[in-house]
C-alpha cells in the first residue's frame, strides 16, 4: 500500500490541530479553575514562568506545524473532491484567525506585558489591578482560541469522511 502525499498531509493536520486543540481546551478546563484559587503574586509568577517555558520546540511544531500543514492539505486537495477542499479551507482560515491571530495579537502581547514587569517591584495594590486586568483579558482570548481550535480540528476530522466519496 502506497501512502499519497495527500494522506500525509492530511494526517499531519489533523494530528498537530488536534494537539494545538487539546493544549488549548486542557488548559481551559485545568489551568485556568485552578489558578483563580490562588494569590496573586503566586498568579503573576506563575504565569510568567509558564509562557517562558511553553516558547519550546514542542509546542512550535504543533501550533505552528498545524497551520502549515492545514494550508498544504488545503492546496494539495484542490480540485479533486470539493467537500473535502472547503472542510480544509474552513478549518485552516478558522484556526488561522481564531487559533494563531488570536493568540499572535492577543494573548502574546499580554504575555509580554506581563513578562516585562519586575513583580518584586509592584505593591500588593499593583499586583492585584495588574492581575484583574491581565487575567480577564487573557481567559476572554484563550477561551476564542480554544473553541476556535476545537472546531478547526473537528471540520479537519470531518474531511476524513468525505476522503473516499
């Protein structure tokens, strides 16, 4: 059996969404219940050191490999089965701007705000406006791209089963 190069690039899509995804929503149903429990110079830290740490080559595969290979599976089926075409494209133009945009010109520019403050340096008042701010901005974006994520990967998963129609 001959495996087409339509079908690893489909695969690849599929898998490296689905991870994106996953990180995402496992985040969502995890992560952010737990850190609204604690204080918030343990938050502030917390998260710094966790979008420190995440900037690795595992999550670049997945959240940038994802797009990449949405797009190359979107172009490779053109013109030979049209559901399977506009599923791809729907799934690469909604990770696109849901998933990657929203993270790329929300959620980073937070991280970076974050990343630049000295929080030894901040009084408990300072921590906790920062903290409100930061936080309800940030979990507002991560839900978009969470659910966004969710449903890219779904619409790709979706094509599987117009592959052979």
């Amino acid at each position: 059996m001959e495996i087409s190069f339509k079908a690893i690039s489909i695969f690849l899509a599929i898998i490296l969404t689905g991870l994106s995804a996953g990180l995402f929503y496992g985040w969502q149903v995890s992560v952010i219940p737990g850190t609204k429990k604690i204080l918030d110079i343990y938050y502030l830290e917390t998260m710094q050191s966790i979008n420190r740490a995440i900037l690795n080559p595992a999550f670049f595969a997945s959240f940038f490999g994802s797009l990449i290979f949405l797009v190359l599976a979107s172009i490779v089926h053109y013109g030979t089965n049209t559901s399977v075409f506009v599923l791809l494209v729907a799934s690469t133009i909604i990770y696109l701007i849901g998933t990657f945009g929203v993270t790329a010109f929300g959620n980073v520019p937070l991280n970076n705000q974050l990343d630049a403050l000295s929080l030894s340096e901040l009084n408990i008042n300072e921590l906790k406006d920062f903290r409100l701010e930061y936080e309800l901005k940030w979990n507002k974006l991560h839900l978009i791209r969470s659910v966004f994520g969710v449903l890219s990967f779904s619409l790709a998963l979706l094509a599987l089963f117009f592959q052979h129609k």
